[in-house]
C-alpha cells in the first residue's frame, strides 16, 4: 500500500471513528469489493504480482540444459526471468496510477533485449517470454506502435512454429499454430488484464474515500444547520422570557416565576433537541412549529396568526416547511419591530407552500446563514425559496416544493 493508499485508508476510518453514531452507512464504504482477493488494493496488487512472477517462471523451468553447465545456466536463465519480471511489473504498476514510468522507453528496449537473446539458445522453450513484451507494449505504446508490437510477436512465434514443425500431418501443424495463437494470446491478456484490474480497484478505493469524506461534509453541514436553526428559535424565546421575566420581578412575582420556570423547561427541551439533533433524530411538525411560532409571537406582542390547509404531506417536504416556519419565525423575532405576522401553507397549481408576512422588518444585508440553509433544504426538493422586503417596510418569506407525481 503506497503513502497515498495509507493516507486514504486512514482517513476513511477517521471520518467514521469521529462520528460512531451514524458510521454505519459511511462503513458501507470500507467494507471489501468483493471476496477475500479483491477487498483492498493491496490484495489486488498481490494478485498482479504472483501472476506475473507465475509467468515468468514458465521459460526457465522448461529450458533444456543438456550438455551444458547445468548449474550455471539454469541460475543464469533465472536472473534473466527475474529482471524480466521486474521490469514488466515496473511497467505494469506505472501503468495502474495512471502515468508510465521514467525511462520507460530504455527499460523497454532491455525487456525485449532479456526476452530475445536467450531465444538464440533456447527457441522453443524461451519464446514464450515474449508476452511480457506484449503485455509491456500494451500498457506502454499508443496508436500503431501498439498494434504492431502486441500482435507481431504473437503471428510471428505462430508463423515460425507452422513452418518449423516436423509433423507430416497438416492438421496436426494447424493445431500447434493454433494452440500457440492461444496460449500467447490469452497469457498476455492475463497480464495486461491484471493490471487494470488493479487499477480499477485503486480507482475505486480512491472512489471510496471520496464519497466518505463527501458523507461527511453533508453531515457536517446538515449538522450545523440543524443546530443553527434549533437554537436560534429557542435562544430567542429564552431572551424574550428572561427579559419578560425581569420586567415583571418588581411587580409580579409570581408571573416572574413562571416566566424563569418556563426558561427553565425551554432550556431542557432544547438540550434534550439538540442531542436528538446531533444523532439525527430530530424530527419536526410543520403543524407543531406553526402553533409554537404563533404562541412565541405572540407572548412577544406580534399579532399572528396561521393557517395551515396541507393535509397527507410527505415526511421531506413536512419538514422543509417545519424548518422553514421556525427559521421565518426567528428572523420575525431577531430582525423585525413586527406588530404583525402570518403564516400560511397550502397547495396551488401543483405545488406546496409557505408563506410568512410580517410588517416592521429592519434593513438587513445578505441572507444570512439561516436563509441559506432553508434555501439548501429547499432545494434539495426541486422546490425555490424567495425572502423579499417590500417597501412599505414589510417582509415576505416564501417557500414553493413541487409535490412528487404532481
């Protein structure tokens, strides 16, 4: 495994170590391709090597020694094999990132010279060495360099066992033409086959990485908007009660306490929504969150009302405009004098929408990360959100989702 294989490796099980919670999904990302021989590119690259030096074994094994210094030569006739070996997968692992390797030309040209020399000696035993300069020509060479390298030795070899043979029959002549054409041509597919398999499943793994940092960023961002739209709301509500609070200590005890001890509960409830949250678990009403907007209005003074006509929504689209209703509603709080507000939702001409007015809006600059982040969760529907301040110093918020099969 290369530093850059250990980098993603890494990565990908830091992004799940780092949130346990919801890394199930994410370790779908981890798990093997397939099988115990193709889980990780490491295995693959195994697979690409025990091939190779498999193939390479095949001329010295069978290389005749007779009459000749039997030791010498076979050690020899394995240090060629092994160079061969090398420099084919040297060719080969240049070939799986992508880029061929320095020098390729030279090492190359050696490849062919440790391929055909011994077949001087050894021609008919040596010659099938000649697929590794199939295989290395294949991942090397472009256009007609290619063509004419990879299939060349291959008709040759053939051509030179046909006139060659000492059999009388033809049919038999025929045969060992044909079982060379085969045997070369199916080798060197194995080998250079390998080598993409390999480099498919680096580009894989690396596929992998991508996507779980991807499932990561979405989480981050679902996270921080979630959160961003759940405290705003309830911080504000908080300030409105303790400044309410504050205000009645003096003449009300008794509102005042009740005021503390509703800060109190709301405090909890977001504590124990912002856990929710965090695991994912939050859910939200488009009902409830007009109800509670209009009751934070109006405990602040904001003449609101709602209307709600939307009955058999789906979850998604429920829970964009639940958002949509609390974050309208916040901005009202925040960002506004309003003396009042409404609140409609309802169906028209194939689509679903929401729609928050509210007068006393104060000149503001940008969206705003709340905005933004109900314009992502519209969005994601196909739906378009519009935030307008109008001249006479109101402010509209709408939100429009298409509804499925509409």
């Amino acid at each position: 495994m290369d530093g850059r294989d250990r980098a993603a490796h890494h990565r990908r099980r830091a992004i799940v170590r780092a949130d346990p919670q919801r890394g199930a999904g994410m370790n779908g990302l981890l798990r093997p391709l397939s099988g115990p021989w193709l889980s990780t590119a490491r295995h693959a690259r195994v697979l690409l090597i025990g091939t190779t030096c498999a193939t390479g074994a095949l001329a010295p094994v069978r290389a005749p020694t007779e009459g000749l210094d039997q030791v010498g030569v076979a050690v020899l006739l394995w240090v060629v094999a092994a160079a061969v070996v090398l420099i084919h997968l040297r060719h080969a692992f240049g070939a799986i990132r992508g880029r061929r390797p320095p020098w390729w030309p030279a090492t190359f040209v050696l490849l062919g010279m440790l391929v055909y020399l011994p077949i001087l000696w050894f021609p008919q035993t040596w010659g099938i060495g000649q697929v590794f300069v199939v295989a290395s020509a294949a991942v090397l060479l472009r256009g007609a360099a290619r063509l004419a390298l990879v299939t060349a030795p291959i008709i040759v070899t053939a051509a030179a066992t046909a006139a060659g043979s000492d059999r009388t029959d033809p049919h038999l002549v025929i045969a060992d033409t044909v079982e060379v054409l085969v045997v070369f041509t199916v080798i060197s597919a194995c080998l250079v086959s390998v080598a993409v398999l390999v480099r498919a499943v680096h580009q894989l793994d690396r596929t992998r990485t991508d996507l779980a940092e991807q499932a990561a960023g979405r989480e981050r961002l679902r996270l921080s908007r979630d959160l961003h739209d759940l405290l705003g709301q309830s911080l504000s509500a908080v300030s409105l009660k303790g400044d309410l609070a504050a205000a009645l200590l003096a003449s009300d005890p008794g509102a005042a306490r009740s005021e503390i001890q509703a800060v109190a509960t709301l405090a909890r409830d977001t504590l124990h929504s912002m856990r929710r949250v965090t695991h994912g678990e939050h859910t939200v009403s488009l009902r409830a969150e007009a109800e509670g907007a209009t009751a934070l209005l109006s405990a602040a003074g904001i003449d609101t009302n709602h209307h709600i006509d939307l009955p058999r929504l789906t979850p998604e689209i429920d829970d964009a405009l639940a958002w949509g209703t609390r974050e309208g509603a916040t901005n009202v709080l925040r960002h506004s004098a309003a003396r009042t507000c409404s609140i409609v939702a309802g169906r028209l001409d194939g689509k679903v929408f929401l729609e928050i007015v509210n007068d006393g809006a104060h000149r503001r600059t940008g969206a705003g990360n709340g905005l933004s982040g109900l314009a992502e969760r519209t969005a994601a529907l196909s739906g378009t959100l519009s935030a307008r301040r109008s001249k006479d110093g109101g402010f509209r918020l709408r939100i429009e989702i298409p509804e499925v099969g509409s």
